[in-house]
C-alpha cells in the first residue's frame, strides 16, 4: 500500500475535498440541488475541524461539529480502542479491543468516566 505524507490537514482536506467533489458529480449530485443542501461535513475537535471547515468550504456544504471523547487502551490511553458521544453511545473497534484484550468492565468504566468529561 502507497501511503502520502502531507504538508498539513490543510493540505490532505484540500485533496480529499477535491475527491469528494468527483464523487458527488460522478452519482449526479450537483451544487444547488436538494441532494448537494443536505451535505453536512461533521468533524470532531482539534484536527477534524480544520479539516471539516476546508472541506465545506470547497465542497460548499455546511459543517457541524461532533463533540466525542476517545477511549484508549487499559495499557496506553493514547492507542484510541474506541469513542464515546454525548449521548452516551460508543464505538468500539471490535479488532483493537480484542487483540488487546479489553475486558468489557474495563470498557463499560472508560465510558463513565468520559461521559463525565463531555458534560
């Protein structure tokens, strides 16, 4: 697999919303159309939102922002097993989190604790 060091997220979103423009006109969505208004870029903070903000902004759409929270690994918390959402619902990479390991208490307390973080 060919992988690509980019300058900054600046750089990558202004190739990736170039990308996503190709895709949107290859499945006939134009700019201006109901399809095309109901875009939404939703970016997480820190790196998401200057990513996001490129990208509706090239692909002029509107951006929101999705307030999560990681869940690292029991070993090393910077190894992200999963997120958490203000709601309360989670995602686990199933893959990671088995590899590891993960017993499930260890999973059901980080989201606790998260939880606690978001509010």
């Amino acid at each position: 697999m060919n992988y690509r060091v980019f300058k900054d997220r600046e750089e990558a979103a202004e190739e990736l919303a170039e990308k996503i423009k190709s895709y949107l006109i290859s499945i006939g969505i134009r700019e201006g159309t109901e399809e095309h208004k109901a875009i939404v870029v939703l970016a997480i903070p820190r790196g998401g939102v200057i990513t996001g903000d490129v990208i509706a902004s090239r692909v002029k759409c509107d951006m929101d922002i999705i307030v999560s929270r990681k869940i690292g690994a029991e070993n090393n918390s910077e190894l992200a097993i999963g997120a958490l959402l203000p709601d309360g619902t989670y995602f686990i990479n199933e893959r990671i989190a088995n590899m590891l390991n993960t017993p499930k208490v260890y999973i059901d307390n980080e989201v606790k604790i998260r939880k606690k973080v978001i509010e």
